[in-house]
C-alpha cells in the first residue's frame, strides 16, 4: 500500500469515527463513504494528470500497468 493510500485510510477512518460520535453511528458510515468516494475522485483526477504528463491518452490498458510494474522492479 502506498503512502497516499494510507493516508486516505486514515482521513476516512477518522472521519467515520469523529461523525459517528458526534451524530451517530449512521451518519459516520455515511460520511466515511462520502470521504472514500471523494478520495477516489481525487486519486483518478491525479492519475489522468500524470498519464496526461506522460503523453499517454485514454485509460491504461491491463498490459500497459503489468508492464510499468514490471519496469519499476
């Protein structure tokens, strides 16, 4: 797991326990979910920047991410 990835583990976790104490154990669940979509969102948006920079256009094909992982070996 990366570290941006735990980073957003840790803001949905915590907003899900500081909204379930506050307002009850629904609305942290719901607010949780709400901080993991726009995560998400914010992690797709990053990506396409990067492929973008890259000159790559489209979405990643599953060959393409089996060869940029192999290459990072």
């Amino acid at each position: 797991m990366s570290k941006r990835n735990l980073i957003w583990l840790v803001v949905v976790v915590a907003v899900g326990i500081l909204v379930g104490i506050a307002a009850g154990w629904l609305w942290g669940i719901l607010a949780a979910a709400v901080t993991l979509v726009i995560s998400e969102t914010v992690e797709r948006a990053r990506r396409q920047r990067l492929r973008a920079a890259r000159g790559v256009e489209g979405a990643p094909s599953v060959k393409d991410a089996i060869t940029d992982r192999r290459r990072r070996r």
